[in-house]
C-alpha cells in the first residue's frame, strides 16, 4: 500500500473564503442595477476561470443599457478586496498544514488564480514558508478542469499521484485532480454546496470534522 507524502491544496473556496464574497460583490452591482446575476451560471466557472465570461456585457443584456465597465470594476474590486483581505483561514487548515510538516509530508496549491493572489494571501496568512510548491494559471496552458495544474504540481513535488491527497471544492477542481490520478477530497463551500461532488472520493463539510491521520488511512486504503 503506497505512503500518502503529499498534500495538494486549491487555493480558493479551500484554503479561504474567497469565492462567496465574490458573488456577493457582483450581485450587489447587479441588484443596483435592478438585474439578478444567476448563481447556478456564476457556479460553473468556480475553481476554472472568468476569463470566457463577459460579465459586464452579462449584466447589459440583463438591464439593456450600456455601463461604465472600468467603474463598475474598480468598485466591485475595492469592496471584495476590502472583504477578502481580512478573512482567515477556513476551519482544519492550520492543523493539517500543521501536522503535514511534522510528519514530514510535502505540500503544494494548485489553483487556477493567478501566482500574485496565491503568494500575496499565503504571506498574509503566514502559511507561505509551510508550502514547497506553488502553481498557478501563470505556469500552464490550460486551468482546471483540466488536470495540467495537478500534474504540474505533482512534477514539482516529486511525487507520484498515487501518494497525493488533493483537497478541493468545486467540480472542475475535482474533475482536475481525479484526472490527475489523485485521490481527491472535497470540502464545498457556501458557493459551492449545492454541486454534484459524487466524482470525489471523499466529502466533507469542514476538513475539522476529520483528522488528517485518517484521511491519510482512508486515502491508502482506497488505493
């Protein structure tokens, strides 16, 4: 039975909160706006990216009038960063990446964001110095649900996937680990409750609710 060695973490919605203030923000410009932004549409772009989605143009085909893009943005951007930038780490982090150190195992985030908002919020967090890879959108061709960003975190480990526990959130970040050959649990979040996350493995609503010793167990048993 393979040693479980490696802990590979999303970052968003899995290490922090960032994705409910995110919609938030958005459907607070939206209401003002007298339009509703669609939670089940914003949901499938969670854990990939919003880059092949014209949310402005969105919101002027909801109201039928034209908005000044580069202020809507900039507002929306000030009050979710003002939100983001004070919350703390969600529930079991710290003690995973705890006891992941102790025992010796490697840890890395994959994520589909970009390098500076990963690095920016680990160092704000203090939990840079604890991670021995990093990789982000700026180090592939393709975002989850493609499985580059696994793979490429798994090269950088230097381990096989058969010994790797990936955590995630979202559909496209499961699809991208299981693809990857990870054994993948998931923890949704508020944004993220309602997916269907029957491709994971395991599900959790908190990764306090079980120790890491026996999700390592659960995960060498399983392979």
């Amino acid at each position: 039975m393979p040693e479980i060695t490696a802990l590979i973490f999303d970052f968003d919605g899995v290490i922090v909160d960032t994705e409910t203030p995110d919609f938030a923000t958005w459907q607070q410009e939206f209401r003002a706006l007298g339009a509703e932004l669609d939670r089940e549409l914003w949901s499938t772009f969670i854990g990939s990216s919003m880059e092949s989605f014209d949310i402005c143009g969105h919101l002027e085909d909801l109201t039928g009038r034209c908005v000044d893009r580069e202020a809507l943005q900039a507002r929306r951007r000030r009050r979710y960063l003002n939100i983001v930038n004070s919350k703390p780490v969600l529930p079991g982090i710290m003690e995973y990446f705890g006891l992941a150190r102790r025992c010796g195992m490697k840890i890395g985030v994959a994520s589909s964001s970009t390098r500076s908002w990963v690095e920016g919020h680990l160092e704000r967090l203090g939990l840079i110095s604890c991670v021995d890879s990093i990789k982000t959108r700026d180090n592939v061709t393709n975002v989850k649900p493609d499985p580059e960003l696994y793979l490429l975190s798994l090269d950088s480990l230097g381990v096989p996937s058969a010994e790797s526990i990936a955590i995630e959130d979202s559909v496209n970040g499961i699809i991208s680990a299981v693809t990857a050959g990870l054994f993948c649990v998931a923890v949704p979040n508020e944004m993220t409750k309602s997916m269907d996350m029957s491709l994971a493995h395991l599900k959790l609503d908190s990764l306090a609710e079980m120790s890491l010793r026996k999700m390592i167990d659960l995960a060498g048993d399983h392979v």
